[in-house]
C-alpha cells in the first residue's frame, strides 16, 4: 500500500520522474547491483518483507557501487532508537511519513525541491 501511496503521490508532484518501487528488501539489492546507471537516491522504508531497511542500507554501504547513493530512510517510525540506527549506518536523511495522503504529497514535494537544489549544487 506504501508503494502504491508513494507512486501516486511521486506521479501527481513530479510526473517526468522514474519511480522504482519493489517488494522487499531483496529484491531491491538484487536490482541495485545489475542497476546501470544507479539511481539519484533511494527511499527505504525500515518495515520491509524479508530484509528490513536497515540490513538492505548495512548492505549497501558494504558494496562499493552501491555505498555513495544516497538513501533516505522514510517510514512511519519516530522511535528515536531507530533514528539513531539509520544515522549510524550512514542513512542520508530520516523521514516520518505524515499519516494523511495531502500531507504525505507535501513531504514528496519538500524532498524533491530540497533533492534538485541540491543535485545542481554539484553540476
């Protein structure tokens, strides 16, 4: 349901952006190491089939492909433990989803205009 949220909020604020959800933490490792090019950044939610966000963000930095795209952690935890654990494992940012799908469409517009400021900083 997550996904299907994300998705239609992604294609309502930014339709000519490529949104690639998947399943489970798994799947989306196996697609990251055959992913060329690499995604600009990577949205995990801690609460995965599987794997959770964390062991797919712990496996992430181990690769050396993989360990420099940014990932945002964003999930319905506010569990100040679980903060501390996505920073310590090198997440980028931590983001608690807002409960109402209005809200939720202005933190996927605030994290876009804050994503493309920054990503012309480095051009």
């Amino acid at each position: 349901m997550d996904r299907l949220l994300a998705a239609e909020a992604l294609a309502e604020v930014c339709p000519e952006c490529i949104l690639e959800t998947y399943a489970s933490g798994q799947e989306a490792l196996t697609h990251l190491r055959r992913a060329i090019p690499l995604p600009d950044v990577l949205l995990l939610d801690i609460n995965m089939p599987g794997m959770t966000g964390f062991d797919v963000l712990t496996a992430m930095k181990t690769d050396p492909r993989l360990s420099l795209i940014p990932v945002v952690m964003f999930t319905t935890s506010n569990a100040a433990a679980d903060i501390r654990q996505a920073y310590t494992l090198h997440a980028s940012s931590y983001v608690v989803k807002a409960a109402s799908f209005m809200a939720f469409l202005e933190q996927v517009e605030a994290f876009l205009g804050y994503w493309r400021l920054n990503q012309r900083a480095l051009t």
